[in-house]
C-alpha cells in the first residue's frame, strides 16, 4: 500500500534560513579582497555586543563554539590536576575542551523535569580540585543560574556558561550573555538559532580574560592581525607570546553572522510558534513534552524541540522514529550522554547508573525538526506524522 507521503519530499531534521542580504554581505566580502579576519569579524563583534546591550562586555568572534569553551578555560587558568564540572547530557566539545588543557571533567546528572544540570549534582561533585562549572543550557532553556552563582560563591569556582543553543534565552528576564558568569560561548554552527556556517562568540566582561583569548585566538601574536595589514605605516614586527591557536573567525563567515543577528529576534518568534503548535497538537499523546521556562516572561530560544514517551507508550523510541524517517521526517536524538561514549566511559569508568535521569531521558527522547524555514505545512505533516506513529 502506497504511503501518503510518496509524493512529499523528504523533510531534513534542520535548515538554515539564508537570505539575499546574508548573500549580498558575502558576496561584498568577496570583491572587498578582505576575506579573512578583518573589518567585518570586528563589526560582528561590536554588533553582538550591541545586541547583548551591555557595553561593559567584550565580544570575541571565534570558528567555533569549540574554540570559545577552550580559549575561556585557558584563559581562567584551568589546568592539569583541576577538575571541571559539567552534565553528562551534552556534546562531547563541552566536556573535550577541558580535556585539552590536561584538566579532568568531573560529569554530573540533569534534573529530569528541565534536562539541564542538576544544581545539587554539582554541589555534590566539587572535590578540592574543583576549578570551574559549564553550565549548558540545553536545547535552548536556560539552566537554574541563580543556583550556579550560589555555588559558585560558596566554592569560589569560575563559571563558563556554554550557550551554544540560547540566543536568544533569558533568565529572569536578563539576557543569557549578560549575567554575572566569568564567560559565556554561544555557536553559530549551521543548526542553530543564528549561524555564520561554522563559529561562535566568546563573551566577557573580564578585560584580562579577554586580552589572553584574542591573543591566542590567533597563534599567541601580541598584536591584531587586522591593525597589522591595514596600518598606513610598516607594521610587521610582531611577537609571540604565548603557543596560541587558530580560532579566528573568517570575514566571510562574519559576513553572514551580520544579518542572521539582526534577524535573530523573529527567527525566535516563529520558533515559538512552532514548538506551541507542537505543545497543542501533541498534549495528548503518552509523550512528555519539552519544560517550558521557570519565570514568567523568559525567553526560550527553542533551538531543540525534544520529546519524550511516558513509561506507559505503546512504542519504544527507535520504533518512533522508524515510523516519522518511514514518513520522511527527519529527527535526531539529543544527546547520547558522554558516560555511555567509549572515550569518557574508560577514562572515568562511568556507569550509566551514576546518570539514572540522563540514562532514562536519552533512552525515550526524539528530537522533532523545528526550525525556521518550516511552514505551517511542514509542520502538520510532523504532527500527523507523530500521531500516526501512535496510532492517532
């Protein structure tokens, strides 16, 4: 028997939304000759500042979400013999960053109700060694920081909030990027809420931290590459400092970065649309639907739109997506957490009984498609899609 949808193309887990301005932008960078780090990767940075609204903070364009986690912590200090705090549900670059420094990641469970890491986890994980806590605040909900801040204090510990789904999130109505963490690192990998194709920001208020990551952001100089090539007079002595990196972010890549960020506050609009569109259509099905914020008025960036069937589900969850890919929608999973990973199992000799919430909630979790370039009949053919796999 023929599928209802055998004449509908497939529907890709996420898409970017590129317009003709994004386009433009690139295209101008391409004829300006200056297509590396230059003129529009520092408008970018001021631009992210200006969207943040707060010029006490500092914003610094990197290739990756990756390099910002990995040039805050470096610049913090975090070394071998220091642990860092981290969730167990998330991509392995929160958690392979400190790894890199020759530090240990001390990997803690979620609170089941919101999936972000549980507060008390982390008190009951900080050892004498204990240097720094990432906070990630997943799928686009902010995490508790009222309860980090609080432990951060008691513990005098560094915060590195990795932000790469939560632009734009608030908590308690503060832009997250604004609050009171040592730095914040948000992504504009190609499915985010913004992207640049590949990237990410570094965002801080602590002006040495700062100055140590743009230095070795780019190979340890002691000088802007940019100030360099573009100075009027000869400029090319310069000195090497320190072994730095190669984290800069390309004009090109910056280019794009422009007009997604001034996009980014509608782009989260109908985000929201859609996951209430999801929330009304799917409530009554055996499914726990995604957390919604603690406070009144907060923003959701609704980067991910994760599902997760109740014990009583006639269906397991490979059957569920089995049954949407057979539909030609296509989803992923969020994460599989890094004590299940052959890497961090051996190092750390984890157990997925030490992650009883995260172990659970991966094991029953589907993450829908949502994203901008969706239309409102993309979206139903999802829902019928989901309760069809339920027999609704």
């Amino acid at each position: 028997m023929s599928s209802s949808n055998d004449k509908l193309p497939f529907l890709p887990f996420a898409l970017p939304e590129i317009g003709e301005e994004e386009i433009a932008e690139v295209v101008d960078t391409l004829r300006s000759g200056w297509v590396t780090t230059g003129p529009k990767a520092r408008k970018f940075e001021q631009a992210f500042t200006a969207y943040l609204g707060d010029d006490s903070l500092q914003s610094i364009a990197v290739n990756s979400a990756t390099a910002g986690l990995h040039l805050a912590l470096e610049a913090l200090g975090i070394g071998p013999g220091d642990e860092v705090i981290t969730t167990t549900h998330t991509f392995t670059a929160t958690a392979e960053v400190v790894r890199y420094l020759g530090a240990d990641v001390k990997l803690v469970d979620i609170d089941p109700a919101t999936l972000n890491i549980d507060p008390a986890a982390i008190e009951a994980a900080i050892t004498p060694r204990t240097k720094a806590i990432m906070p990630v605040h997943y799928a686009g909900l902010s995490v508790d920081m009222d309860a980090i801040f609080a432990i951060a204090k008691k513990h005098n510990l560094k915060i590195v909030e990795d932000a790469a789904h939560a632009l734009p999130t608030t908590w308690k109505k503060q832009l997250i990027g604004t609050l009171q963490s040592d730095a914040v690192v948000f992504s504009f990998y190609a499915n985010k809420t913004m992207t640049t194709g590949e990237g990410g920001m570094l965002v801080t208020r602590d002006a040495q931290l700062a100055a140590r990551a743009k230095v070795m952001r780019l190979h340890g100089i002691n000088r802007d590459a940019f100030d360099r090539f573009t100075a009027k007079v000869p400029s090319w002595y310069y000195e090497i400092v320190a072994p730095g990196f190669k984290y800069n972010l390309t004009d090109i890549a910056a280019a794009l970065g422009l007009h997604q960020l001034q996009r980014v506050t509608g782009f989260q609009v109908r985000r929201e649309q859609i996951a209430s569109r999801f929330d009304e259509a799917l409530a009554d099905l055996p499914l726990i639907l995604p957390p919604r914020p603690q406070h009144a008025g907060d923003l959701h960036s609704w980067h991910l739109y994760v599902v997760r069937l109740k014990d009583e589900a006639s269906i397991n969850r490979d059957q569920l997506i089995d049954s949407l890919f057979a539909d030609g929608i296509g989803v992923s999973v969020h994460y599989i957490p890094l004590h299940l990973h052959p890497y961090w199992k051996e190092r750390y000799d984890l157990k997925p009984e030490q992650f009883p919430h995260s172990q659970k909630a991966y094991e029953r979790m589907v993450t829908l498609p949502l994203y901008t370039r969706m239309t409102d009949d993309d979206v139903e053919r999802v829902i019928k899609a989901v309760r069809k796999a339920f027999g609704r």
